[in-house]
C-alpha cells in the first residue's frame, strides 16, 4: 500500500507511535519507513509530541546479567563488524595491491628513499568503497589529505561533510575539516595532528549541519569510514 | 533522568565503535529504558529481553541516528517500544488480563489531571496541558496505548466498549492533540 493521502500518513504515522499500529499493517509501515524520508520526519515529530509521556516513568536498575549478554553479543563477537565484512577486505586488498603497484613503479623510478603511504579505503553501510583518503607518511610537517570521491554523491543543502580522525579504540574522534563532493580534493591539516593521523586507526565521513558539526564531534550519520592501511 | 548532551558526546563515539562508550551509554540509560519496556512487557524476564535486543539494535543502528530530528534519548526509547511491543504482539503469548484491568483502573478517565503526573520539562508541560483538552476517554486510551502498549482490542475489552467508538477515541485524540501542540509550539 502505499502512504499518499498526507492527512491519512500523518494518522498512520501517529497511530505507529502510539503502538495501536499493529500486524501486517504495522510491518508495511515500517517497509516504507526504510525508503520514505519525509514518512520518518512525521514519525519523529510523533515521537517528539508524546516523549514526555516516558518521563514520568520511575527508572528501574536491571539486573547485570542483561549487560553481559549485550556485551557477548556485540563486544566480544563482532567489535567492528565492518572489519569482518569481506567486501571491506576484498576492496581495500584490491586497492592496496594498486596503490603498492604504483608504489614499486615508484621506487623503481627513485631508488634512495620511498616514502611510506597510508591509505584509507572509505565505504558505507552497504560495503561498496565510496572513497579514498592516502597521504605520505613523514615525521615532520603538514600533511595534505589526497581524497578521490567516487561515484556523484548528492550533498542536500545546509549541511557539510566533515572529515574525522579515530585516533584509538578509547579516544574522541579529532575533526580534520570539512570536505566536498568533487571527485579530487587536498585537503592539508594541522601540522600538530601529523603525529597522530600517522598512527590513527582509522577515518569516518559524518554529515553535519553546514559549516561543520557544532560540538567539535561528530553529531549527524557516518557515510563512509575506512581503516588506516599503511603501504 | 540522564543527559542528553552527555548521551549525544557518547553516541557520538558509539558511531566509531568505542566500546567504552557504548557501556557507558548503557550505563546512563538503562534504568529509564528498562522502566519503560517494563511497563509495557509487565514481566521483568521479558523486559530484559527486550533491552538486551535494544541496545543490540541501537549499537548496529546507531549510525543512522539524526541529531536533528529527536532527542537521543527520545531516539532510544523509540526503539525499546518498538522491541517491547513487538514483544507483545508475539502469537501465543500468554497475558494476564486482570493486570490490564487494574491499569485501567490506574488510567481512570476521572484520574488527576495529566498535570500533576508529567514531568516538568517545557515539552512535558507543552503536552500535559494538551491532554487537558481532550475528553477523559481520548486522554485515557491514548496513554493507555501509549505507556502500556495496550491495543485497539484489549482497550475495547477492558474499557467495555465497542471497537470502532475505542478507534474513534484515539484517531479524534491524536488529531486534537496535534493541533493544540502545533499551535503552542508556534504561540
């Protein structure tokens, strides 16, 4: 079925939050969640009306069995389930074997010294590689970010793609600033973060309000994210 | 009530896999989130069922998270009631009716008013004083549905009512309800 009439998406919407919504309707409904924006935006305005409803609920303590089975289930199992995603491995061991190609071709060329490379393979959910991030790994100085973006992704409007840092599993993601669409981009950062991109884990994408996230982390969804593979 | 700004700096690390941060998200929202399945589950071993399938579905999701569409404690409830009621409306689940009926009870439309049971945030109080509006049925059933995940059919059964008046309730209450906060929200 589909949700046209907007008095009638609206009442559906309503009637999904509340929890009246129910059986097959109710599984329709969320199907055409996955793929209707603007049918999202009217449940989370739903969702935002009757929220209060939760704050007079008294909290609980659960027992600590129920974190343990959490943690089994996602912390031990599958820390990174990107990491264990074969296209993952397939695409960044595919671009690794170009980019040490162009590397060998390189040193060939100039024998004495080859500077290392770090190159990050950048997917979404979906696994494809989206984009890719490398630059020369030296000790000192401002490293310029080269970025390839492919594809033609659409940025909508009011919003900015911020490019960020995982420095280690325990610490805050560092901004490295923001990004556009264009298919060949530098992008030089600070020469106090050229210790620690060097050694970072990895690089993730977020969208964010324009003019970059206002927390200083990231705050919208993750497009793409890749781990850091030197070369 | 946890913070929502300190929830927000810990969902943010959560989207790059920090394991520490997804305990101490847990750690800062599982009391309210087990309350709230809880009240819809009614029965504590299929209230933590739900919240382990929660937080492992808010740990795989927790990318699509939009800071501008709701709060991220709103957003984690949301999917706690979901879970809870899909609980709920599992074929052969056995329920106990007479705990409906005491909720009923609890719910009653004579109860004091929705005002004094909210909370006290801005919204709480936005919401409180449109619920006023409404007729004791419409406020009755809506938070009976809502807090209690009670359906079109259990409402009709325990508020001994026909079906389509129980619908007609709810459909007209949510509608007045949506007006009185549009309004208040741009007043």
């Amino acid at each position: 079925m589909k949700y046209t009439n907007p008095q009638f998406r609206d009442a559906v919407s309503a009637e999904y939050v509340l929890g009246t919504l129910q059986g097959a309707a109710r599984r329709r409904f969320e199907r055409s969640l996955k793929d209707d924006p603007r049918l999202r935006q009217l449940v989370a305005q739903w969702q935002n009306r009757l929220a209060p409803l939760d704050e007079l609920v008294e909290p609980v303590q659960p027992p600590a069995r129920v974190w343990r089975k959490i943690e089994d289930r996602i912390v031990r199992a599958g820390p990174r389930r990107w990491l264990s995603d074969m296209r993952f491995w397939r695409a960044a061991s595919f671009i690794s074997a170009a980019c040490a190609l162009l590397l060998a071709v390189y040193i060939v060329q100039q024998p004495p010294r080859a500077p290392e490379t770090m190159v990050v393979v950048m997917s979404g959910d979906q696994g494809t590689p989206a984009m890719t991030v490398s630059w020369p790994v030296k000790p000192s100085g401002k490293p310029k970010l080269r970025i390839r973006v492919m594809g033609h992704p659409d940025m909508p409007p009011g919003t900015s793609w911020e490019l960020w840092m995982l420095p280690g599993s325990d610490q805050k993601p560092v901004s490295l600033g923001l990004i556009g669409t264009a298919p060949m981009q530098e992008l030089a950062i600070p020469a106090n973060l050229a210790p620690m991109i060097n050694r970072a884990t990895g690089l993730a994408m977020s969208q964010e309000p324009a003019g970059g996230s206002p927390t200083g982390l990231p705050t919208g969804p993750v497009l793409y994210k890749g781990l850091c593979t030197p070369i | 009530m946890a913070d929502n700004d300190a929830i927000a700096q810990l969902m943010a690390r959560c989207v790059l896999r920090d394991q520490r941060a997804f305990r101490e998200l847990y750690r800062h929202t599982c009391a309210k989130l087990y309350a709230v399945a809880l009240r819809i589950v009614r029965r504590e071993d299929w209230a933590e069922e739900v919240l382990q399938e929660s937080f492992v579905n808010i740990w795989n999701h927790i990318a699509e998270y939009s800071a501008a569409r709701s709060a991220p404690l709103t957003w984690m409830t949301a999917i706690v009631r979901n879970r809870a009621l899909d609980w709920l409306r599992r074929p052969n689940l056995e329920h106990g009716d007479e705990d409906y009926d005491l909720l009923v009870e609890a719910v009653a439309d004579d109860a004091p008013g929705p005002e004094l049971i909210l909370g006290a945030s801005r919204d709480a109080r936005a919401l409180a004083e449109c619920l006023k509006q409404l007729t004791g049925n419409q406020r009755q059933t809506i938070i009976l549905a809502y807090s209690h995940g009670l359906s079109h059919g259990e409402l009709a059964q325990h508020l001994k009512q026909p079906l389509g008046t129980v619908k007609t309730w709810i459909r007209r209450g949510l509608d007045r309800l949506k007006g009185c906060m549009d309004t208040s929200a741009a007043g």
